[in-house]
C-alpha cells in the first residue's frame, strides 16, 4: 500500500533510509534541509502487509528518487506517480536493484539509462593543488553567471538549472559552490548539494575548455572536500567519465556502489 508520508513518518523513514545513508544522501538531505511538506518536495511510502515500511519515493522538483531495502516492493504504484505527474520529463535516479525495475513499467526508461559509479572521500589535502589560483565561495549573486558559465560545458548537455531554488539552498545552507576566476569571469565551479549532518553531494564540476590542464578542477575539489570532511561532512559523488574517475581517485575518493540515472 502506496501512502504520502509526514513527518509523523520521520522515524519509519530514518529506519528504512540509514542502513545504506550514503546511497540515500540526497533523500536524507533533502528531508533534513527541506522538511515533509513543500511545493517541491513530497515523499511516498510502501508499506507491506503488516504495515511495515518498505520503500519509499522522493520528488524534488522534477527529480524521482525511488528506495527500497528489498526486491519485492509496489513497483507499479511508484510508476504510476510518475506517469501522473503532467508536464514532468522523467528524471529518475538511484541504485540499480531499486531503479531498474522501474524500466518494466517505464519502457521509455531503458534507452535513458547512464551507469555511473558511486564513490565516497574520507581523506582529501591540497596537496599538489595549484597555488596560482584564488578559490572563492559564490553568492547568490554570483548564480547566473554560474549557470551561463555552465551553458558552455559540452559534457553538461542540456541543463534546466533553477536560479530562484540554487540562490535559496546557497542561503539555506544545503549547498555551496566554489568557484575560480581568470579575467573577470568564473572558469572553474564544484558544487555541493544535499548537504546535510554526516555528508554532502559532490555535482557540477567543470572548467572551461580553454582553461583546462592547469590543475583548476582537481584543485577546486580538493578545497571543496577538505572544507566538507572538516565540518565532519563525507564527500559523495557520482561519475560515468573513466577521466573524471581517475582525478576523483587520486583525491581520494573510493567507490562504494553503482549508481544509475534516468534523463
């Protein structure tokens, strides 16, 4: 049985969520920063036949982020959210055992399928970081330029970046960005999201092309996770480039699972 969930549920929820905390970052985090009830943000629960909650589904604005701690779950009930949700492309993302059996329901799903691994950093230093370069905290001035900046990274693709709700998580506290200028403009951003007590999201790591092979990406990162893990946050990213996994590697992240995503 498919209910909406509230924060009468926060103890269900943290029982289910904790086990893999990691994997469901950004659900916790989200729940942390956000709360139940908000027009972008709604939570779904299954419950078995005792009552017992076994899955739950995310909506953060557009995004669908399914969980659940066994294979037999409603499937078809989640699906069916989904599907009832006008005018929402669909964004769905997770761990393979939970999210691929979304693609019997979501047929369309499979040939949006991108693989990514799922990796974690409890130590990082600026070693070898590039002394060169001032590293700088955004505000939320600082938003549409960043998202502009972001326009002309090829890799990116298309992106549908919301500046009322980045400027509101940068002053809420749920995220940061850092970024690197040259000339008076941004060329080099990391980001976190998600941030919660015990981690943070890791996303939007770029630089510009012609700005690339200085060492800005990997120093950035590196200032990004050393202010995280000292505030006793872990850093936590995904990633689908064997380049961008090999830099992550040499920062000091591992990896802890695969990770898929649907868009």
């Amino acid at each position: 049985m498919i209910k909406k969930l509230t924060a009468s549920n926060e103890q269900e929820v943290m029982d289910l969520l904790k086990p893999e905390a990691l994997q469901n970052l950004f659900i916790l985090g989200d729940l942390e920063n956000f709360g139940y009830e908000t027009d972008f943000l709604e939570l779904w629960g299954d419950f078995d036949e005792a009552e017992n909650l076994r899955a739950c589904m995310l909506r953060f604005g557009k995004n669908f982020l399914p969980y659940s701690k066994e294979d037999s779950f409603d499937v078809a009930g989640f699906a069916e959210i989904i599907k009832n949700r006008e005018n929402t492309p669909l964004n769905i993302s997770g761990i393979p055992r939970v999210t691929s059996q979304f693609e019997k329901e979501l047929p369309e799903l499979v040939s949006m399928r991108q693989d990514s691994h799922f990796c974690k950093c409890t130590n990082a230093s600026m070693m070898n970081a590039n002394r060169e370069v001032i590293i700088r905290s955004a505000k939320a001035d600082d938003v549409a330029a960043i998202i502009e900046m972001r326009k002309g990274i090829e890799e990116f693709g298309e992106r549908n970046d919301n500046e009322a709700l980045i400027i509101e998580q940068l002053e809420q506290g749920s995220k940061r960005i850092y970024t690197i200028e040259q000339r008076g403009e941004i060329v080099s951003v990391a980001e976190s999201s998600a941030e919660n007590s015990f981690s943070a999201m890791v996303t939007g790591v770029a630089t510009r092309k012609e700005y690339r092979g200085q060492g800005f990406a990997s120093t950035i990162m590196k200032r990004l996770c050393c202010d995280l893990l000292a505030e006793g946050k872990t850093p936590c990213l995904f990633y689908n480039n064997p380049v961008a996994g090999k830099m992550y590697h040499q920062i000091g992240f591992e990896d802890v699972s695969d990770f898929v995503l649907y868009r």
